[in-house]
C-alpha cells in the first residue's frame, strides 16, 4: 500500500499526470450535472449514439483542421442539431439517433482512409486516453466544462421541469422545444469530452451510471444531482490515481474509471433493497 502511495505521488510530479487528473475532475463534474436530466428523459441510447459519433466528427476534424478534439466538437453540435430537428416528433429520438448513428460511423471509416498521418487523435476518441491530454486539450475541456455547468445552473428548473413532465411543463409556458434542443446541446458536448478521458465505448460510465447510482440513494432532485457529481468525481479522479498505482499492470484508467462507477452502483441497489427489507 506505501509502495503504491508513494508511486502516485511520485508521478503527480509530471505534467502528464496533472493534466489528466484536472481533465478528470472537469469531465466528472460536468458529466455529474448532465447525468440526472440524460436518466430523467431516458436518453441513455441518445448518450450512446453522441458518444460513438464523436469518432467521425473527430476524424473529419483532421482532415480539415489537423485537430481531432476541435473537430468533435464542432461536430457535437451538428450531431445535436440534426438529433433535435428528425427526433422532434415525440418516440421518434431513439430512431433518429439509430438512423445518424450508422451513417456517422460509415462515414468515419471512411474519412479515415483519407488521413495518411498518425490518426490516434481519432482513435483516442473510441478508446480514451486521458494521460494524452495536452495543455492546450485542458483549456478547451475547462471552457467547454464552465460554459456547460453554467447553462446546466441557470436552467435547472424549468429544464428539470420540462424533463419530468413535459406536458404539463408546455401548458404552462415553459419553452420545452428550445430547452430541449439545448439540453441535446449540451449532451452531445458534454459526451464529447468525457469520450476524451473513458472512449465512446465507455462513455456511459460517467454519463448515466452516477445519476442511476444516486436515484438508489434520494428521489430529492438537487440531492441526485449533488451525488450524481460526487460519484462521478470518486470514480474519475480514484480510477485515475489507481491507474497510477497500477501502472506497470498496463490497465488503462479508462477501466478502474468503470469499474469504480459500476461498483458505485451496485452499492447503491444493495443499500436500496436493504432498506426496503
């Protein structure tokens, strides 16, 4: 345990390392705040399509830019866009995602096959690779984080209003549409950035499991929210630093990140039936 200790403390010496934990605790804070509204709407598949699409978003940002993070990001808002305007129609999101969500990845491979130098900036993206997080990719996840958890503060009430009971929430005036698109907005972003830390294959450990962790725990809405960040935080920022003192185990911190979250989870449905008994 010393031993491990000491190995973590010793590689917080090195820029790599302390960029990476920062790059965590962003994505964890702004994933803890979108989560509760992704699990309130039920757009765990919306999650998981913004997640995958990211990677041809990336590679057409290095085709065009020679920059796969400004890429995905601007990709994030057409993706966004394009989810609200064929999704509008409600029980119709699920099928517009699935419809972008196949032509996106065809059209990633594609594009790919048009870049000719190191094309790991993309494949990051799939994968994760929070220890590649450059000073200038931290700037970008900090602005990204600060703009996101400003909306998500601003508009918390009427978008956690028009996320529980839409209906009622459009009869009285709450703009549900334009909250909505900005909720996808956000989302999609949001993914964006955590897909730079755990992958698109991994995104749902931080986007929908601490919010489904913290339901277990309260139905009070701030309570959720304010576990839902914790948990987040515990698994970014505690699988990392494992990582660190596993190191020569070769296991990405990608997976101690989802290990950590899903036993979270599973602590909080135990904890849920022990008190129901």
């Amino acid at each position: 345990m010393a031993r491990a200790v000491n190995d973590i403390w010793t590689y917080l010496h090195y820029p790599f390392a302390q960029h990476a934990l920062i790059a965590a605790t962003l994505v964890a804070l702004v994933s803890g705040l979108i989560a509760p509204f992704v699990a309130a709407r039920d757009m765990a598949f919306a999650v998981h399509g913004s997640a995958e699409l990211a990677f041809p978003t990336a590679v057409a940002g290095l085709l065009l830019f020679d920059d796969a993070l400004t890429g995905a990001l601007l990709g994030s808002v057409l993706v966004a866009i394009a989810i609200a305007l064929l999704g509008s129609r409600r029980g119709d999101g699920n099928t517009a995602i699935g419809v972008i969500l196949a032509f996106g990845l065809g059209l990633g491979v594609f594009l790919l096959s048009f870049y000719h130098g190191y094309a790991s900036q993309a494949t990051n993206i799939l994968f994760g690779s929070i220890v590649a997080v450059t000073g200038r990719d931290l700037a970008v996840l900090g602005v990204v984080a600060a703009v996101v958890s400003l909306l998500v503060l601003v508009v918390y009430r009427p978008l956690f209003f028009s996320s529980v009971d839409p209906e009622v929430a459009e009869a009285r005036g709450v703009p549900v549409r334009i909250l909505g698109l900005l909720f996808v907005l956000m989302l999609t972003v949001t993914v964006t950035e955590v897909a730079q830390v755990v992958g698109t294959l991994l995104v749902l450990s931080l986007a929908i499991t601490p919010a489904a962790a913290a339901r277990c725990w309260t139905a009070a809405p701030l309570l959720v929210t304010g576990l839902s960040v914790l948990f987040a935080l515990l698994a970014a920022d505690g699988g990392f630093l494992l990582s660190l003192a596993f190191v020569d185990s070769g296991v990405k911190a990608s997976v101690f990140i989802t290990f950590i979250s899903f036993g979270l989870y599973v602590v909080a449905r135990v904890a849920a039936v022990v008190r129901r008994v």
